[in-house]
C-alpha cells in the first residue's frame, strides 16, 4: 500500500495502510528507529476490552482481547479496515480505522463486524503552534463507538502476571539503534538509567515517570515517550518496558489508568472524554526535558 510521508529537519513518519495505518517509520536524522519485522510492532494504539470474561478472575487462563491496528495475535494476518484514508496537510496526517481483535481473530460482537468501534489518529510534525521544536511528534488520538464500551486497565502477561493496559501508544524500537532505557522523574526531573525484563514472552517492567526513553548507547540522542495526562493519576505506574534480545527489539508504552467508559454516540461523532494527545520526542535528555517543560508551560 502507498505510504503517507511527513518529514521536517529532523524527522520522517511513514503511516502505511497494509499496517492499519500505524506509524511504520520514524527516522530521526535519517537514523530508522522503529521496528517492523513482525505484525504488532510499529507504534500504535493497544486498547484493551474485558470482552469473553464474564466470571473469570484475572489471568484464570483467559486470554484477554486487546485491538490493534495490526495485531501480531490475529490469525488472518490482516491489517485493520480503514474508515478513512489518509489525508495530508503539510506535516501532519489525519487516519482512521476499524481495529483488529486478537487472539484468535475474534470480535467485540458476536457475529457482528467490529465496526462498531474506530480509532482516529492525526500523527503532526513540530514546529506546532507554541511548540517550535521540529523534535516534536504529536500523537492525537480520538474514539468512537456505537455502543458504549468499558476499557480494561489490567490483563494477563505471558507469565501469568497482572499488567497495566491500554496502551496510548505502544512503540518497538530497533535495539541495535536505540539501547538504553531511562526515566525522567516527575518529581526532580533528573533522568535515571533503569534495565527493564529482557525476555522472549511478554512480562514487562512498570514504571511511574514523567517521561521514558530509548536512548542510543552513546546517549546522543533517543526517543521519549510523554503523555502529560498521565501524571494527573497520583501514584499509578504510567509506563512499560521490556527489551525482546531474541528479537532485537525493546519495546516501551505509555498507560493509560483513566479511561473508563466510551460512550456510545452516532454519526461520526467521537466522545470528547477520551481523547489523548501523547507527544513522541527526539533528541538528547536535556533537550527531551526542555520540550516537555514548552508543552506543560504552553499546553497544560
């Protein structure tokens, strides 16, 4: 499928439809930093429903259903449908699509398409109004449904372990590109270097930060996660790590602990209540840390 490019100085994002239209490029300085060797990488949006567990206690042997725009655990293979294509504006991109469901390729309603829940995300390159950093990447993401729809904020790992979900986003980076895990506390602002699980199954590391990130070895440069509504959550983790060395990827998402219901709503209409806007940033720590400063100053 043909690609939907932005670039500026710094950055190039790709979104391509064979994945959803999920973010399957970020280059930083020409320097490709996502990983897309398997289906459910990327960066994108993970939600998570409590669909099928009626009576089931947390990871009793149930596989809980998450939805992707393209999701490693679906057996067709196949990307979400689009509700609609991309459209380009200068340095930003406008999508939507109908997720899909996994394991097993299920759905939300028995024996009905899932289109009756769409994620709509516009992906913008800096500089943005307030914001004249081309570091930036402003990652807005809105949701719509038919029927109301209660989030799930805890699954089951591959070790049989409670984990926070959903993720708003997820990211899989290149490990041999970016190496080195840190945080920034929300606190003092000093950033902390941490080793998050390196295993094969799924059984990340939680975290309570301001921001995240993966950074290169030599600590040049690296790529944070932010999302600024995510610390209003006193005391609730806000983030995951895991390093995948088998795979050569290290993954790290943003949670988020406060979506509750999506209420139903027609005509393309999206609930105002669930809208998050993260923020994907390049650069060194301190220049990382000067960003977030601009946005809580300019966009609190």
């Amino acid at each position: 499928m043909t690609d939907a490019i932005v670039t500026n100085p710094v950055i190039s994002l790709a979104v391509t439809q064979d994945r959803g239209n999920s973010i399957a490029s970020l280059k930083v300085l020409g320097s490709e930093t996502i990983d897309t060797s398997d289906l459910g990488r990327g960066i994108q949006a993970s939600i998570y429903f409590p669909t099928g567990l009626a009576g089931k206690s947390l990871c009793a042997g149930v596989n809980e259903h998450w939805m992707n725009l393209q999701s490693a655990g679906n057996d067709e293979k196949v990307p979400a449908r689009i509700c609609l294509q991309p459209t380009k504006e200068e340095c930003t991109i406008t999508v939507a699509a109908y997720p899909q469901m996994s394991p097993n390729g299920g759905h939300l309603w028995e024996n009905e398409p899932d289109q009756h829940f769409c994620i709509h995300t516009t992906y913008a390159l800096g500089p943005l109004p307030g914001l004249p950093f081309p570091e930036l990447v402003q990652l807005d993401y809105r949701f719509r449904t038919t029927r109301g729809l209660e989030f799930s904020h805890l699954v089951c790992d591959q070790r049989g372990k409670p984990t926070i979900v959903p993720f708003i986003p997820l990211a899989f980076f290149k490990a041999d590109v970016l190496s080195r895990l840190f945080g920034e506390d929300e606190r003092t602002g000093e950033w902390q270097e941490y080793q998050p699980r390196a295993e094969t199954v799924y059984h990340p590391s939680h975290y309570r930060q301001r921001a995240m990130a993966w950074m290169r070895a030599d600590l040049g440069w690296g790529l944070a996660l932010y999302g600024p509504w995510t610390l209003s959550d006193t005391g609730l983790d806000n983030f995951t790590a895991q390093a995948f060395p088998d795979y050569g990827v290290n993954q790290l998402c943003l949670v988020d602990q406060s979506l509750g219901t999506i209420n139903a709503t027609q005509d393309e209409q999206y609930d105002a209540s669930t809208q998050r806007t993260a923020y994907l940033i390049a650069g060194n720590m301190d220049t990382i840390s000067r960003i977030i400063d601009a946005i809580e100053k300019n966009h609190p």
